[in-house]
C-alpha cells in the first residue's frame, strides 16, 4: 500500500521527471526564506507560513502578479498591494532554495501530475477512489485524485472531518472539478468514544468554525455516541514533575484498580521532547513502555503503555488515552492567531477522541485555569 506522496513520486519517475519531495529539508529553507520579511509587516511566521499553504499553494500561484490578483477570501488579516508585494520576497526566497536544492513540495509535485496526465493524455486502470482522512488532503491532491478516475457513478469516496484538521489544508472540492452536490451525507453516530468524552472534546471547538470539506459549514449538532462512561478529568499543572505524578499515579490505578492491560493504555504530548521528559517517570510503575514512531503502524504484539505524539496518535484509538504536556498556546490571543488556535484545538480534539473509555488531561500552564471534575 502506497500513500498518495509516494505514488506521485514514483509515477513522476516513470514519466523522467526526478523529484525530492521537502519535509525536514524544507523546514530550514523556510526559516532562511523567513530572512526576508520586511519587520514593518508585522507578521507572525505562522501567518506567513499558512499564507503560502492556503492562498499561495491552494491556489497555484507561481509568480508575484497572480498572488496580486488571487482571491484571499476566509483570511483572517487583510493585506493591500503594497503588503502583498513585500511578502512575495519570501515566498519568492522561498522557491529559489527548494529550486537550488532540487526539492518541492508535495502540492508542487501533485500539480506536475496532473500536468503530465493531462498534456500526455495518461489514463488508468483505475475504476473508483476511496479517501480517507480527507480533511488533511490539499487542492492539489484532490484534483490529482480527480485525474486519476474518470467522472461517473461511484467514481469516488471521501470521508473527511474538518474538526480533524491538523495540516491547514481546506479544501473546496468543487473547484477541483469534484461534485458533491446532493451526494453528502452526515454521520452522526459516534461508535468509538463515550457521550461524555465526546461532549468534552466537542467543547474544545466552541465558538470555531468548521467547514464542510465544500465551501459550506459544518458543525456536530445532533452527533451521538451509543456508550456512555466517566467524564474526562482535566488537571492544571505547574511544570512536568506535577504532570508527571497524576500520570503515574492515574496509570497505576489503571494497572491495578481497573485491571487494564498496558497495552490498552497510551500517553500522548506535542513533542518528542516532551515525551522523553515523561518517559523517565513512566517506567517507574510500568517499565514496560512502546514509542509508537512515526510513520509506523502500531505493532500490536509489542507489550507495554504506548507513548506518542499527539500528530502520531491520529487515526489509532485506545481504551484509555492520557494527554500531558504545555498546552498554554490554545488560548494565545492575537490578531493573526485564529487559524492556529483551531488547529492547535483540532488537535487536541483529534487526541481526546482516541479514547473509547476514558480520559486524562495534565495540562501545564502558566496561569491558573478552572479545573473540569
């Protein structure tokens, strides 16, 4: 089984087109390319960077005078020609390494796909597509999808939750020549987690919008699970070595009161680091502990508490999911912050609904917050 990156990649080769797709290596070109935003702008890199991903890529601009003229509707900060102009020499920088280096983005090398299958006049044996995750999906990556099955009944089928969004990438699928209209349907029935951990990871959203995956608005009114359990318990910690003691001792009460297996329960937090710090404590009452890695399936003959990141986590799910670490920046208030405090929401909201039976939140802080029971 191949994921889309890797299917394009190796179809660009058989078309004599050698392509290195960017991920660690794109990540320093972008700090280099952030080099040359002019301080005046007063824009934060996350708003940069979600403006060549939302506008820049989605759109596939390639050149200064179509970002003047590329609709920036939904943006959260508007920008006159001027402005637009002055963060071109980013995004312009920006290009030129991933050109010197030979690397693109995989948005850039869905759309030389789409390129090749359209001038070559490429078909496929393809007769139906079926995508999941569809929220993480691009523009670029859905109009490839479009060209490699022809239109017609059942030609695709996409599930999506744009309340799972932890990319940026928003889609409106009509403009990539994919017709939905009258052909949607809503699931409102939650099989995996219980009624209280849902209403809980619900409530990280409020006040949020969410689209339909169609330039519409979504929302997850009348969304039922068909268990009910204990509410999730959230805790306000002061720094790790607190975190560090409710995790240990809600795992032991977990092995011993409840009887769980270790293998049932996991530990998530943002980072890598973080979870290194946790670790150390963690294998104090269960020495036995499996780092789920990433870009690994979870191998589930390994014995142990499974530690991961929370980006990791997704698409697993456990019978008691534990989530510790700073998470301070989902309230940060700012003028340009909107779309990351969604994702930075959506992501705790994708880590929440992991767990089919409970839930633990230590949640370190610099400022005091109201504790949940």
């Amino acid at each position: 089984m191949l994921n889309l990156d890797a299917w394009v990649r190796r179809f660009l080769e058989k078309q004599s087109f050698v392509l290195k797709l960017a991920y660690d290596e794109g990540e320093n070109l972008w700090q280099k390319a952030l080099a040359m935003l002019p301080p005046e702008l007063a824009l934060t890199s996350d708003f940069v960077r979600s403006e060549w991903n939302n506008v820049v890529q989605a759109q596939g601009v390639d050149d200064l005078s179509g970002y003047l003229r590329v609709s920036r509707v939904g943006r959260t900060r508007r920008l006159s020609r001027t402005e637009r102009q002055q963060l071109w020499s980013v995004f312009g920088e920006y290009r030129a390494l991933l050109n010197e280096q030979g690397l693109c983005e995989p948005a850039d090398a869905f759309r030389t796909a789409v390129g090749l299958i359209r001038d070559r006049g490429i078909t496929f044996p393809y007769q139906a597509v079926v995508v999941d995750e569809a929220q993480d999906f691009g523009n670029e990556a859905f109009r490839l999808l479009r060209a490699l099955v022809p239109a017609g009944a059942n030609d695709l089928f996409i599930v999506g939750d744009a309340h799972q969004r932890i990319y940026g990438h928003q889609v409106v699928l009509s403009r990539c020549d994919i017709d939905i209209r009258g052909r949607g349907k809503k699931l409102r029935i939650n099989y995996r987690t219980t009624e209280e951990v849902k209403n809980w990871a619900i409530g990280l959203l409020k006040g949020y919008s969410f689209d339909d995956l169609d330039a519409g608005v979504d929302d997850t009114d009348a969304v039922r699970s068909i268990v009910n359990g204990e509410p999730p318990v959230v805790k306000a910690c002061s720094g790790v070595t607190e975190a560090a003691d409710l995790v240990c001792s809600h795992i032991t009460q977990l092995l011993q009161g409840e009887s769980a297996p270790p293998e049932t329960i996991c530990l998530v937090a943002r980072t890598h680091y973080e979870l290194e710090a946790y670790e150390k404590y963690v294998r104090q009452v269960c020495p036995t502990i499996h780092q789920i890695e990433p870009g690994k399936a979870d191998d589930g003959t390994k014995p142990g508490i499974r530690l991961a990141t929370i980006h990791r986590v997704k698409g697993l799910e456990f019978d008691h999911m534990i989530i510790a670490g700073a998470l301070d920046d989902f309230d940060t208030p700012s003028s340009d912050s909107t779309e990351k405090i969604t994702a930075n929401r959506a992501l705790l909201y994708v880590a929440a609904t992991r767990a089919r039976k409970s839930l633990l939140v230590c949640r370190i802080i610099k400022k005091a917050i109201k504790e949940s029971p």
